[in-house]
C-alpha cells in the first residue's frame, strides 16, 4: 500500500510564511501527479495546487503569486510553500498523490491525512 504523511502545518500571523511537505512511502512504481487541496469543515475540498512529474504545475487563482508547489520525485515528497498568508486560507490541507504500485497496473488516487492551517488575522 502507499501511505501519504503531511507535516508543516500550524497557526500563524497574516502576512506571514508555511511550508508543507507530504512524503509518500509503500510500494511505489512511479508517481505521475502531487498536489494539495484545501477543505474548510461544511465546504467542498477545492484544489489549491497541482504539480506533474515533469514539473508542469497547476495553481488555484486564489493562490497564485502567493503560493508555490514543488517536488523532489528522488524523494517522492511534496512541498507547498505558503506566503503571505490570508484569514482565508485557513482549512485542512490534504496531500494528493497519482501513484502506479506497478507498472502493468493503472495509477490510483492517494490522500495524506490532512494537516490544520490556521491564519489569525
């Protein structure tokens, strides 16, 4: 199986900086894409961003020019570095992963167990 670990998360200022990793780990053939999505408790999950294997990435308007994905695929890890930040980015952040465990098998859909992002105003 594949588990997704999310860490990085917590309470901070307006205006102020987070990054969060998700490593995955298990039996991985390869990873096509990783992103992160948001949910705010009685609202649908909404992608904040995306990234491909490639490099190919994918934003949110809410958060562009604010945020930046990236991954270290050696690592199978990752990152989301959040700047300045806004009340309204609050939410649990939830990691996203397109994992193939084999190569003759098609990729299925992974999820971290989410990680609290609280910005105070």
């Amino acid at each position: 199986q594949v588990q997704l670990v999310e860490s990085g998360g917590g309470l901070v200022q307006a205006g102020g900086s987070l990054r969060l990793s998700c490593a995955a780990s298990g039996t991985i053939f390869s990873i096509n894409a990783m992103g992160w999505y948001r949910q705010v408790l009685g609202k649908q999950r909404e992608l904040v961003a995306t990234i491909t294997s490639g490099g190919s990435t994918n934003y949110a308007d809410s958060v562009k020019g604010r945020f930046t994905i990236s991954r270290d695929n050696a690592k199978n890890t990752v990152y989301l570095q959040m700047n300045s930040l806004k009340p309204e980015d609050t939410a649990v952040y939830y990691c996203n992963a397109a994992v193939k465990i084999f190569s003759l098998l098609p990729e299925n859909n992974y999820w971290g167990q989410g990680t609290q992002v609280t910005v105070s105003s």
